[in-house]
C-alpha cells in the first residue's frame, strides 16, 4: 500500500501551487505586455525624430543609419522600381506610403514619399488611423511603430519633398532582432500546463476512491479479495484498514455461525437417529406417525437454518452462464415430475413499416425472438432462490408460471401463482427470517425460504419485490447482468 499526503495537506499544496501559478503566469503576460509597449513606444518616438531629420537633414537618431543614393538607384526609386536598388531583401514586398502634414503649415505640409522592402510582408498602413490636422511627423511615427509590430526586417526608401532620395536602416530599432521576446504565449501553456496538472491529481485522488468503492459494491455480488489494499491520499488508507477490519469480524462471525450449526446438526443425528429406531418399535400407529413427523420437522428445520447461513456465507464463486437455458433448464424439471409449473415466453413486438407508393397499406413485422440473456451469477444460490419461489407458488397458489425478461444492466426472473390469497404489502411483511402468513398454518415451512431469496438478490446486486398480476401474486427476482 503505497504512502500518500493527508487530503487537507494536498489540498493548501494545491492552492499554494496554483497561487504560485497564477502569479508567475501573470508576471509573464504583464512584463511581456510591457515590454512590448515600451518597444512601440520607442519606435514611434524614433519614427517623429527621424522625420525632423529628413526634413532639416540633421543627424539621425540612435539606430538609425540614413544613406543618400546615388543618381542612378535614385532614378530608380523615382520610378517605383525598389525591388531592383541594391542590398535589399530577398523576395522583396514593397509597401507604398505617402505623408503628408496639415495644409495650414507651409512647412509641415512638405510630402514624405515611402518605399518599404521587406522580406516576408506588405504592411497594412491603410488601417492606421490618423486624427484630422495631425502633424506629419505623428504619421511617420505611427508607420514606424507599425513597423515594429510585425517581425521583420523591412528596409526603408524616402523623399522629403524634392530632396534627394535616402536609404533609412532602422533594423536597429523596430527589427526582429530587436523585438523583445512575447512571452504572453509562454504564459499561457504554463497556465495550461498547470491545469493540466493539478486536475490529473485531483482526478488519481478521486479515482482511488471511486475504484474502493466500486471494489466495496461488487464485493458481495461478485466476491472479492480476504482484505483490499488502495493506493492514494493517506484518509483512503484509514477508510481501508477500517473495511478490512470489519469483513474480518463479519467473516469470522460467519464463520462461527455456522460452525456452531453444523455441530448442532451433527450432533443431533445421532439421537435423530435413535428416535427413529425406537419410534419404529411403538405398535400404535397414530402416535408413532406423530413423532416420526416431528423428527422430520425438526431435521428439516436444521437444514433450512444450514442452507440460509451458506447463503449468507456467499462462498460460491459468480461465472458467466446463460439465465435462460437455466430457468428453461429447472422448470423441465418440474415438468417432468408433472409439477403445474409453465414458462411463459415473451411477447413478440409488432412493428409497422413505413408506408410506400407501390403498397396500398403500411407493411407490418415481427421483431426476431429474443437472444439468450447471460449474466454473471452463481448458479447453485441462484437455482436455489428461483426454486423457492417456484416452490412457494405451488404451496400456495397451486400453480407458477415462470417469466424471464431483461433490460442492458438487470435480468428479471417473474414467477406468477393463481392466488394464495395474500397482497403483495402482505407478502413484502414475511420476507423477514421465520415469518409466515396467516393462511400459511396448515403448510410446512419454516418462514426462511423467502429470506433465502432476497439474500440471494442481494448477492447479485438486485432485490425481491412483489405486485399484483393477472392471475395472483407476482414474485420478482432482479439480479444485475454484469
């Protein structure tokens, strides 16, 4: 049995785990975000500085390298031809842009002509969005910062006016290479990856339990192990020791039950016996038919009190085997001794067809007979209940008629009599050990033989229950099918 943590150490575990979490992963997304902000920011103040020096020709700002081109590459450039100028990137996208500032500032309202090259994309400058009278150099920032968005190493071709045409290299500022790192990504697998976690260990705990107890459920319908081991938090443990504890004690109370019969039955043979013998010597007739009656009774009585203590034993191993072919099997039985004892088969289901257009009426079918119904069961205690029920249909309702049915999880074996005279509430009232009826005075019995089948439903995780039928009383047995 594997050790395990408490389930309230797991539980602050957990809670400090995801507090710890959390705040990591929003540390990542906000540092992340800021970072990003700053190196917008930056970009777009480099991109407002840097139209001041193309328009005064001053020096450029830091990371800026700004080169006149020659006539010829101008030329090119004055056509729109970037993607034939030296040393650009490879394929080239070139991206159009055109500034130009407010027309009430003479100066400001010089135009600035753009060529963007860049190795993987054309930049979408028509979604910047500019406030009417916004300074020129405002534009340019906005484009450079734009720039900075995307990963990617765009070289730059401008003309202010009718200056001469520049070659701008500000790789050093809104490039990839200088783009922090997004780590908001990373933030979030982490989060995933957490999660992930911690419900796989609140699942491992929780399925521990629910194997227990399904373990525990099929126990006594299915049988199971002398003692259980779990593995799982450190309570689940404690919960098992006390189970393994009680089964002991009720195997051992059990156990001595049913020793102390046996040696009660073994050791009233003997004088049994005896009474027998000396009962056969008695010349008159009536009194020696009593007594021999009465040692019948008295044996007989034993050997129901065995056969409800080996019921409640449960040592008979469940199997596979077909419910039909068995109850098939002990009502032939009782045929064949003449005994009033019938199976009733099912009803077969009439179903309609659709209706057609080269048929006058809907068609109609049987549905095919029923297969097989197999369960997983023990046979001899089951054939024992199915017995019973079937014994006390004659004794007191002078015939039984045997149904079987079955749904996905349940078989139900139904044994119907002709009338004993009793309600089902007045049946439900004898199902406890050595209780009879009223109009039970003048049959034998000992009142166990109904509480012999209930225990019996109870092993195979069903129950007995009775209603009213067509002809009499209904006893129905329902078991589980796996």
């Amino acid at each position: 049995m594997s050790r395990g943590l408490r389930l309230k150490t797991l539980g602050v575990v957990l809670i400090l785990a995801c507090f710890a979490t959390a705040l990591g992963t929003t540390w990542l997304w906000f540092s992340s975000t800021r970072a990003w902000q700053a190196h917008l920011t930056r970009s777009y103040v480099t991109g407002v500085a840097l139209y001041e020096t193309l328009r005064l020709g001053t020096a450029p700002p830091e990371g800026i390298v700004v080169t006149a081109l020659n006539a010829e590459n101008a030329g090119l450039a004055s056509q729109g031809a970037f993607v034939r100028l030296p040393a650009i990137p490879a394929p080239a996208f070139v991206t159009n842009v055109s500034i130009k500032g407010p027309g009430r500032d003479p100066v400001s309202g010089e135009s600035l002509t753009l060529g963007i090259v860049s190795n993987n994309l054309q930049y979408a400058v028509s979604e910047l969005v500019s406030n009417e009278g916004q300074p020129a150099a405002q534009k340019f920032g906005n484009v450079t910062r734009l720039l900075a968005t995307y990963c990617s190493e765009p070289i730059m071709f401008a003309r202010m006016g009718t200056q001469p045409w520049v070659r701008v290299d500000g790789r050093g500022v809104w490039g990839c290479g200088v783009a922090p790192r997004d780590l908001r990504l990373a933030a979030v697998l982490v989060a995933l990856v957490a999660l992930a976690i911690f419900a796989t260990l609140v699942r491992d705990n929780s399925a521990h339990f629910e194997r227990f107890a399904r373990a525990l459920n099929n126990h006594r319908r299915l049988g199971g192990p002398q003692s259980y081991e779990a593995q799982g938090p450190e309570e689940l443990r404690d919960i098992v020791q006390a189970v393994n504890s009680y089964l002991e004690h009720e195997r051992a109370q059990l156990s001595k039950r049913a020793t102390v019969l046996s040696g009660v039955s073994h050791d009233l043979g003997t004088p049994a016996t005896r009474l027998r013998l000396r009962t056969a010597l008695i010349k008159e007739a009536e009194l020696r038919e009593k007594l021999e009656a009465d040692i019948d009774s008295m044996t007989e009585m034993i050997e129901s009190v065995l056969t409800y203590t080996r019921a409640e034993l449960n040592e008979e191993t469940p199997r596979s085997l077909s419910l039909t072919s068995l109850v098939e099997a002990l009502v032939a039985d009782y045929q064949d001794l003449d005994r009033p004892v019938s199976i009733r088969a099912p009803e077969r289901v009439m179903v309609e067809g659709g209706r057609s257009v080269f048929a006058a009426s809907q068609g109609h079918a049987t549905l095919p007979e029923a297969q097989r119904i197999l369960v997983t069961a023990r046979p001899v205690s089951l054939k024992r209940a199915i017995s019973n029920l079937i014994e006390n249909a004659l004794k007191y309702g002078r015939r039984a008629s045997v149904e079987l049915t079955a749904t996905p999880d349940h078989a139900i074996i139904v044994v119907e009599d002709e009338g004993s005279g009793m309600s089902a509430e007045d049946i439900e009232a004898v199902v406890a050990p050595f209780k009879r009826g009223e109009n039970t005075q003048a049959i034998d019995g000992f009142g166990l033989g109904l509480t012999i089948v209930a225990t019996v439903a109870e092993q195979h995780g069903g129950s007995l229950h009775f209603e009213s039928g067509r002809h009499g009383l209904r006893a129905c047995l329902e078991i589980c099918r796996n």
